[in-house]
C-alpha cells in the first residue's frame, strides 16, 4: 500500500512532446518558412525561364513560318529562269527567213509572259554592265582576260545573266573580269620566289 503511495508521489519524469522549448520551435518554424521561400523563388525562377523559353520558341516558329511563306516560290523561280535562258539562246539566233522570223516572234511573246509573271513573283534581273567593277556577292568570274587599256577587276563580258528574287540573290551573273598585267604578277609569285620557297 505505501508502494503505492510513493509511486504516486514520484514526479513523472519523461518529456512528452508539448515540453519542448518555444525557442527551439520559432527556429523550427523559421528554417522552414525559409526553406520554402527559396523552394518558392527556384520554381518561380525555373517557371519564367521556361515561358521566356516558350515565348521564344514561339517568336522564332512564327519568323521562320513568315519567312517560308516569303519565299516559298523561289525554287520555282530557279527553275523557270532555266526555261527563259533557253527561250534566250533561241531568239539569239540570226535568220532572214520571214517564217522562221514569225516562229521568233512568238518565242519571244511566250518568253515575256514567264518574265513577267516572274517579276511579278519578285524576280528581278540584276543590273550589271560591262565596265562595272566586279562585285562577288552578285557575279561569278568564269574567266579573266589580259588587258592594260581596261582598268583591273571589271567587268568585260556578260555570259550569263543573273537574278535575285525579292531581298536574296536568286543566281549569280557570270561574266568575265579583267586583270590587268601589274595586279596578275603580283598575284602569281616569280619563278626566283618559287626556287626560294622550293629550296626551303
């Protein structure tokens, strides 16, 4: 019976969990709200980098969506110019028969009615003349030719003419440049040069 008693009297000694400090919980609180503002600030970050990714994506599929509506015909173009360098060569011929003058003729109704629904499309013949400095970006030399009295680096011959459709360079003209003896030594070395880089 007095066991009893003492066991009674005896304080309970164990912690249960509503003993813990009210310090150590605000800390546990706060670690916590913290955690999660940096939580909240990465998905924030990551989610407008992933609609700034979007807008992006979305930019660039709609410019080059506008870009191949652009220029959507301009292999057709290409081939069609094929056709009216042929009509070209034909109507080049020479002839005094008065039928075979007519036969040209028509020729040349069919050659501007393509010409004309070309440029229409936005084809357009690149303006070289002969005497014009060569300029790369819209001819191809195919040859050069020798000759003091022309200036160096022009334009001495027109082989092929050549197009752009609207803004690009649909195929380049192909001429002839000039060189003129001065600029071609300097361009190819001397026989003592090539016996000096030989030797070495």
């Amino acid at each position: 019976m007095t066991k009893d008693k003492d066991e009674k009297k005896q304080p309970n000694t164990e912690s249960t969990p509503t003993d813990v400090p009210s310090e150590a919980k605000e800390t546990s609180i706060e670690e916590k709200i913290v955690g999660l503002s940096e939580e909240l600030a990465n998905v924030k970050d990551k989610y407008l980098r992933a609609l700034a990714e979007m807008e992006n994506f979305k930019k660039r599929n709609t410019d080059e969506l506008h870009r191949e509506k652009r220029y959507a015909s301009m292999p057709v173009c290409d081939k069609l110019i094929d056709q009216l360098e042929i009509f070209d060569q034909a109507l080049n011929v020479q002839t005094d028969d008065p039928n075979f003058k007519n036969f040209l003729y028509g020729f040349k109704m069919i050659k501007d009615m393509i010409y004309n629904v070309l440029v229409e499309e936005g084809v357009s013949l690149i303006d070289i003349q002969i005497g014009d400095v060569f300029d790369p970006g819209i001819a191809h030399a195919v040859d050069k030719t020798i000759d003091s009295e022309k200036n160096d680096n022009v334009v001495v011959k027109i082989v092929k003419k050549g197009y752009k459709y609207k803004d690009r360079l649909l195929r380049p003209a192909m001429v002839v440049i000039n060189m003129k003896p001065i600029a071609l030594e300097a361009e190819m070395p001397s026989e003592d040069a090539k016996i000096d880089n030989n030797i070495a």
